[in-house]
C-alpha cells in the first residue's frame, strides 16, 4: 500500500476580516434592533474576527463554490497544476444547492483541461476530513497518485437577519422577549465563511516540510444521540427531527427552517464527554498516549470548551497540556469543514514544526454527535 502524505495547505477567506462590533452591519439586525444575545454569546466564544462573503449592504461576493475553488487554486505552482491532478474531494456544511453536488460544482468552477473524479461530502463539521479520508484512501489503494481535498463554508447565507423576519412578526410577547430563541440565535455570532484545501500525495514534497498522514478515523453516536444541530427542518419535542419538505411552504419562513439552530442543552451534556469516549477507544486500537503528541488540534465552535476539554481529558487520564494546543479560531472564527485544514494550513507554514513530531486533530460534529481523530507525523 502507498504512503500518504500532506505536501501543500492553502486557504481562502473571502473581503477583509469582520470584528465583533461590526458583524451585524453585515448580517442584519433581526427586528431592527440590535441583538441582545451578541454580547452574550461573544463573551464567551473567544471569536475576535471572522470573515463574510458579504458586503455592508448584505450582497453576496463569493459563492460557496467560488470560495472552495480559490482556495484549491491557492494549491497550485510551477510545480504541480490543475491538469496534474487524479481527483478532489470537497465537503461542507453549506451547499448551495440540492442538486448538482457541491464537489461536481467546484471542479465545473476550476476549470482545467482534464476530466477527474469528483466526490462530495454533505454533512456539517467533519465534511471536510471526510474529503480527506477519500482522497487519503483512494491513495493509499492505489487508484490515485494525488488528491485534493477541500472544506469550505458561506455560513453567512444561513444567517441574514432576513431568515429570521417573519417568525419574529409572530411573537406575541415580543417586548418581554425581544429576541428569537437562543437556539435559534446562539450560531450567528460563531460561524465564518471560508474555504482550505490540502494537496494529498503519495510521496513528501521535493522541499520544505510534509505531514504524514499516520491515519484517520471517524465515528457516529447517531444511534444513541438525537438531533443536535440542524438547518432545513425542525426539531419536535420529542426529539424527533421533521425536514423542510414536512411542511407547507407558508412555514418555511415562519419557523424560520432554513436557520441554521442548534439544541444547546444536550451539546453542553455530551459534546465533549463522547469526545473523550472516542479517543480512549482511539488510543486502545492505534496504540497511542498523550505523551505522544506534541501538537493538538482541536476543531473548536468557542473558545468555552477549551476548559471542558482539558478537565475532560484529565479526567479520562489523557491530558494534553494547553501548551501543545494549536488553535486559530478567535482570528478566523468557526468555519466548519474547513476549520481542521485551516489550523493545519496555519501551522504548517508557521515554522514551528520540526521533523518526527506528532499532530493530533480532532474534529467534533455536534450536528448528530460525529468525530474524527487524525493522526499526522512532520517529515
């Protein structure tokens, strides 16, 4: 079986970077008024600048496609191009359409001389290490000497004070309670737009530093967890999960289904708990221990699991001390599928990485309690 390796990291974040005390002059004010739940949820996210692919007037610039495309572009030198490429493998949270598939999209949008594969992973957060693993496995089995894989995000489209309108018009208490469910608005002040992309090979790069890929692994406790995050559908009481073609199209705006929620009571009990279950049973099958990593990961949607993580693991006995963290997400926000490749991407060209240290990734997905754990060695 092949070797593979991360040879190349690029990113693209669409305009120039949003601070907290402007974010609403992009996204809107849901009744006019200034959200009394920003504050809050900033205070204790740790978010300081995301990006947008919006103007001030709330005009899209880039599409979700046009961003994982530059991002893939961003690959590309003298050295290897477009046309020299056996495959792409693209995931997101955000596709912006039914049909086609996001992956087909992207390589329409690219361009080239050359037919390739073109795969898609639909999904939330770990969309994009899922590309990974494609691209990983298609290498490794030989059918491919390289590959692309993306994540990238508009997350901005699932949040315009637009989509929230018409339900808030149906509040009959709205001067007791003049914001929409915190649920509902919990996600606005967290989610980023933007795109990363690695160049997958089965051989290390003629010059600078590559990552190994040692492996990856991801799991679902969907058969134990209901629906925790969600965009186009509703959650009944019950727990059960109603999507948007259960409903008369009236509804769609006025339950507002195609906001981007989240049920923020069971990802405070289990998010970080099954996290932790995860990785034990990680460190079992690959024969690994905390004293092993030199470099953690984490995909994190707020800088307030960073304690819950770290008393998490010293109570699973797997401690990674916080000097070996590797976090980019209060310059760069949450963007979902590309987070992981970002963080990557950052450290890779920081000049802090030296030869034969270990890097762990991990990459929740509260969307139905998803993770992934990805092992990388520099070389």
């Amino acid at each position: 079986m092949e070797s593979v390796y991360i040879t190349k990291a690029a990113v693209f974040f669409p305009n120039e970077p949003v601070s907290n005390e402007n974010m609403e002059q992009y996204l809107g004010m849901i009744g006019g008024k200034p959200s009394p739940a920003r504050r809050i949820v900033l205070g204790k996210n740790g978010i300081k600048n995301r990006y947008y692919a919006l103007d001030r007037e709330g005009n899209v610039t880039h599409t979700n496609v046009q961003i994982a495309a530059n991002a893939i572009r961003n690959l590309f030198d003298e050295k290897i191009s477009l046309n020299d490429i056996d495959m792409i493998a693209c995931g997101t949270s955000s596709p912006e359409q039914l049909l086609p598939s996001h992956g087909v999209m992207v390589r329409g949008e690219l361009g080239g001389r050359r037919n390739m594969e073109a795969a898609s992973f639909a999904g939330s957060c770990c969309t994009g290490i899922q590309a990974m693993r494609y691209g990983y496995m298609s290498i490794l089995t030989g059918s491919a000497r390289n590959a692309v894989c993306c994540g990238s995000e508009r997350m901005s489209a699932w949040m315009t004070a637009r989509y929230f309108e018409k339900e808030t018009e149906l509040f009959s208490q709205i001067e007791k309670r003049p914001m929409l469910a915190f649920e509902k608005e919990f996600l606005r002040w967290m989610l980023s737009d933007g795109g990363a992309a690695l160049l997958l090979q089965n051989k290390p790069a003629d010059g600078g530093l590559s990552l190994h890929v040692d492996w990856i692994e991801i799991t679902s406790y969907a058969h134990e967890m209901e629906t925790c995050m969600y965009a186009g559908g509703e959650k009944r009481e019950d727990g059960s999960f109603a999507g948007w073609t259960m409903f008369p199209e009236m509804e769609w705006l006025t339950k507002s289904l195609f906001s981007i929620k989240q049920d923020t009571r069971i990802l405070g009990e289990n998010i970080v708990s099954l996290g932790g279950r995860y990785l034990l049973e990680l460190a079992r099958k690959r024969n690994f221990k905390a004293a092993d990593i030199d470099w953690f990961l984490p995909h994190l949607s707020s800088m307030f699991f960073r304690e819950q993580i770290l008393k998490e693991f010293g109570k699973i006995g797997f401690y990674i001390p916080e000097e070996k963290w590797f976090l980019n997400l209060s310059k760069i926000g949450n963007i979902g599928s590309a987070s992981p490749f970002a963080m990557v991407e950052e450290l890779l060209y920081s000049g802090k990485l030296k030869k034969g240290e270990k890097l762990l990734l991990m990459i929740p997905e509260s969307a139905r309690f998803s993770y992934s754990y990805c092992m990388l060695t520099v070389c």
